[in-house]
C-alpha cells in the first residue's frame, strides 16, 4: 500500500502534465490481482482508468470513485520536494497525498486484498480513477457518459479526505471569468485609449456589495463569492485593452447556477449604461452542482454501521460526486486525511489513517456484497 501511494505521488498529475501514468501505475496493480482493468486515454496526456471486479451475485454493485489529478504544487517552498514521496515519522509527504491518492492506495488496495484473499462477493466492485477533477471535470464526464454498461449500483463511494467523517451533502461551484475590454494606446497620451483595468475597477467595486440572492440550506449555510485571480495589461508604456477576473462561488442545494451566472452579467451589464466606452463579458468556466444524499435511506445508514460512524455531516468543499447523480445511486464521501491539508504546501498523510481506510472500504465491500 505504502508503495502504491509513493509510486503514484511520484507520478506529477497536475494540471498540463496529464493522468496517464497514474493510470497505469493503477491498472498495474489491479492487474497483479486479476483484476480487470483499462486505461481510457486521450489528447495524449489524459486519461482515466476502470476496474471491474465480477461476480455471479445478483446484489447489485459498489462503485469506487477517485480522481487522479492533483492541483499545481505552487511557489511556497516546501520542506520536502513535493513529487518525492518522502517518508518520514509515519507519514507519506507530497503533493496528492492528502488529495486524493492516499484515498486511491486505500482503495485499490482494499479490492485487491479482497479479491486475493477468495471472499465469495455477491456483487460487482467497480473502480474509476478520472481525470480532471482539480480543473475541467473532464474525466468524470467522460466515464458517466459511458457508463451502460455498469450493473445496478447500490452505492457511490468518493474516497476524498474526511478525517472518517461521513459526507452526505455538499456545496458545488461556479467558476466565472470576467473579461473587461479596453483600447491600447501609448501611454504618454492615455486618452487616446481605453483603459481596461480602469473599467475592472468598476466592475471590483460593483462586486464589493454584490449578494448572492439565495436562502440558507439547513445544513451547509449560505452560497459564497471569492474574486481569486486577475491579470491585464501588457506593457508598462501602453493602455491596457483586456483586464479578466476569475470569480469562484459556491452554491448550496436548491439554487439556480443559471440564476446565478444571468444576474451576475445583468449586475455587470448595468455598468454599461450610460457608458458607451465600457465593454465586459461574463463567462462561465466550470460549473458544478451542489450535492445532497438522503442522509436517512438504507444506504447511509448501512454505511455508517459498516465503517463505526454515527451520522453523516455536510462540508463546504466540492467533488465529482455530482456528476454521479444520474446514475441513479446514493453517494458517501469517506476517506482518509485531512481535507484542511488540501492544496497547501507540505501536504502529507499519516500511513496509519491509509492503514485504517484499507480496512475500512475491506468492511464496506464485505456489509455490502458479502
């Protein structure tokens, strides 16, 4: 297991470097256990990775859901490189480890060791790494609109960084970029010009006081708004022409995305009036529905006797989970690490908590389909 999380760690998966080779390294491993497993590779660098392990039962079949990308390690400096797979004091440091290969080596494995060890299963174990999950959600629409030929689920599991906790419910996203557009001129005569980062100021100030109109879900709160990048302008001596934010917002169940994106440009677009030298766009750049699983149906309560937990939680962060919805069974996020360790410098895991998993997503597969 250990080796398993170090390999795939080692294996850069951030975003331009691609997925393949930590598919491969995945596919290898369920491949020394017999177990069926392929690559779905594309645009060179990308891909996905499947696994199935059959069975003649008629109980249905358990789906294990995993993303292989990792986020960028960033400019911090990091006590140890980060796509080393340093091993120190019991924990495994690098970028992933947390989020989420240490929840892969568990997972793969947890069905390997089931399969070697001749547990009669009475329905299928399927297990999907995809691609894309940190940036364009490429990967697992890609294996949701390929799924026929999938048995009838029982359950979804995403094993992402929960610290054990069970994860029913969860907020999704909106990604915008607004662009501001200008005309360039020499600086020496900036009124021959049109400034664009002058107009994103405008566009800042209009967001400063901006609300998203939404009611409070019970569980997760309020929707949030997070204006996280922004760049322009090309040269100190000319007028900047194009000014772009990226705006990140999080939604709760039983909002519009649509809502959302059409009054943000209708609170942009109002900026234009009276104004013939503003120009902006607003556009969407990744979406994501919120995430709600009925915390009380047979499901969820098998799954927290299964793994010793009394009761699910909610949690602000956003999955793949989803885009799963459709295919029509119940989705738990459960998994080892801690999601405060996501996306930072120094990101590690402690072997014990991948330790524990494996034994865990054993006990899963076992109340299930044993």
């Amino acid at each position: 297991m250990k080796e398993l999380l170090k390999e795939l760690v080692r294996a850069d998966t951030s975003e331009g470097k691609g997925e393949v080779k930590a598919a491969e390294i995945v596919a290898a491993r369920f491949r020394r256990s017999g177990v069926e497993a392929r690559v779905d590779g594309w645009d060179e660098r990308r891909a996905n990775v499947i696994a199935h392990v059959k069975s003649d039962g008629g109980k249905g079949a358990l789906l294990f859901v995993c993303h292989l990308d990792v986020v960028g390690p960033g400019q911090a400096q990091w006590v140890y490189p980060p796509f080393e797979a340093v091993e120190v004091d019991g924990k495994i440091h690098g970028r992933g480890s947390v989020d989420m290969k240490g929840g892969i080596a568990a997972a793969v494995t947890a069905i390997c060791e089931v399969v070697d060890s001749g547990a009669k299963l009475y329905g299928d174990v399927i297990f999907a790494g995809t691609a894309g999950e940190e940036t364009d959600g490429s990967g697992i629409r890609r294996f949701v609109s390929d799924a026929e030929w999938m048995p009838r689920l029982l359950g979804v599991v995403i094993p992402e960084p929960t610290g054990f906790a069970v994860v029913t419910a969860h907020r999704g996203l909106v990604w915008l970029k607004v662009t501001t557009k200008g005309k360039a001129a020499h600086s020496s005569t900036p009124e021959l010009g049109i400034n664009a980062i002058s107009s994103m100021k405008r566009v800042l100030n209009e967001l400063e006081n901006y609300r998203i109109n939404a009611e409070p879900h019970r569980l997760l709160g309020k929707s949030s708004m997070s204006i996280n990048t922004i760049s322009g302008g090309k040269a100190m001596n000319i007028v900047p022409d194009e000014c772009t934010i990226g705006i990140d917002i999080r939604t709760v169940p039983g909002q519009s995305t649509s809502g959302i994106v059409s009054d943000l440009k209708a609170t942009v677009g109002k900026l234009k009036v009276g104004d013939p030298k503003f120009d902006a766009d607003v556009n969407v750049v990744r979406e994501s529905e919120s995430l709600e699983t009925d915390a009380g149906c047979e499901f969820v309560r098998k799954f927290l006797d299964a793994v010793g937990v009394k009761e699910s939680i909610a949690v602000g962060w956003t999955t793949d989970g989803p885009h799963l919805v459709k295919l029509g069974a119940p989705i738990v996020i459960f998994g080892p690490g801690e999601s405060e360790l996501c996306h930072k410098a120094d990101e590690y895991i402690n072997i014990s908590d991948i330790d524990k998993a494996v034994d865990c997503y054993k006990n899963i597969i076992s109340t299930f389909l044993g």
